[in-house]
C-alpha cells in the first residue's frame, strides 16, 4: 500500500511487475522496428520521447530510492518523495511569469523551430566538448547523454562577451539554479560546480529567460529572445 497523507491507494504487486514488463515492450517494440537499435545511441533527454504510465511509476521509484534518504524501503521512500515533493507541486497554480512565458505555443514555436533548434543545438554541444574538464559520467546512457553544467554556460558567456550592468554573473547562476534544481553553485567557474546538469531543452528555456535581461529595451519576451 502506498499511501499519501490521507490517501491510500492499493498498488498490488502485479502493478509493479508490469512497469518492468512493459519496460521491455517497449524495448522490444523499438528493436522489431530497428534490428540495428541501441538504447545507449539513443537521447534520453529528447522532449518527444515517449514516457507511457507505467514508466513514469518506474522512474518515480527509481527517483525516490536516489533522492530520498529517510526510510527503511523503497516504499518509505516511494510516499516521501509523492508527500514532500511531488503534493506540494500539485496543490497551486504556477505563478512564474517567466516559466509560463516559456509554454506559450508562439515562444515555443519560436524556440523550436527546425533550423533554429539545430543551431542552438550545436551551440550546446560545442561549449560542453570543447571545455577542458568534460568527461562522460559513469552514469552515461551513452554518448548523446549530454549535459551542460554551471561551468559550461559561464565559459560560454564570458567568451562571447555577453556579462554586462544589465546581464551579471549573479543573474545567471540564479536563472540556472531555478532551472535546473541545484544549489550551492559559486558564480564562477569552479570544480564544485562540474556535478551541475542542464538538459539541451532546459538550456534554450535559460535563454529565454535571460533574453529580457540581456536586453531591456526590447518591446517583447520574444522579441528580446530572437536578438
């Protein structure tokens, strides 16, 4: 039973024998299709890949095991992260006017668009091989895991010159940190700051946030991003 404040539901064992078993349907679906496939080729940050119900469960569980530290099981474990991070998420409306900016359908259409995206995409990856200290993590998936920490995006800014009155070093690690979830970042480039991790689609949402920052005098959030 997992049970969730004043909530119980009953989750029997069947139910978690299907997230593994449906895990593997999937797998197989993608290997019947592509005798050639491999997991390890694939983005597992891409945004339109598929995430079925029962996966979700599965990464739920697998989630709760590495971030949640009290409790004795998985279980335990299970309802703490439903309980004090995924409830309290639940219970209000968002109210980040940058967050929602970025959702309208023409910023998201604007920030995907084909050729643009491709761009963007190879902008990110440049920052990421190109720094000296990158190395894959032994945690990888595989060679398209990739992602961009604290590190990566200041080397970035500062090269192209981007740091400015309006546009600081500060501004930028705390867009990250909201972003991204992670604290304890310094505003500079330092070894503590490598274990931090931004997904491609994570980063064009920094630069749409940054973009009025960057410039002011722009009449719209889109307008200021396409600069």
């Amino acid at each position: 039973v997992v049970a969730s404040g004043g909530v119980k539901v009953k989750q029997p064992v069947a139910v978690f024998d299907r997230v593994h078993a449906l895990g593997q349907r999937r797998l197989a679906k993608l290997t019947s299709a592509d005798p050639n496939f491999d997991i390890s080729a694939s983005n597992p940050h891409h945004r339109e890949m598929p995430v079925p119900y029962y996966n979700l469960i599965e990464t739920l569980i697998r989630t709760a095991n590495i971030k949640v530290l009290a409790g004795h099981g998985i279980a335990d474990k299970f309802e703490s992260l439903i309980r004090e991070y995924l409830l309290p998420g639940t219970m209000h409306e968002n109210a980040d006017k940058e967050y929602l900016a970025t959702r309208d359908f023409r910023m998201q259409r604007a920030m995907f668009e084909e050729d643009g995206e491709r761009c963007l995409r190879k902008v990110f990856e440049y920052y990421i091989v190109s720094y000296k200290a990158t190395k894959l993590r032994s945690t990888s998936v595989g060679p398209q895991d990739t992602t961009m920490s604290f590190n990566h995006i200041f080397v970035m800014f500062e090269k192209l010159q981007a740091f400015d009155p309006n546009f600081s070093v500060k501004k930028l690690m705390e867009a990250y940190c909201k972003i991204t979830c992670d604290s304890d970042l310094l505003p500079q480039e330092h070894p503590n700051n490598q274990n931090s991790e931004m997904v491609f689609y994570e980063f064009v949402e920094i630069l749409v946030r940054l973009a009025p920052t960057k410039y002011p005098g722009k009449n719209s959030q889109m307008e200021a991003f396409v600069a």
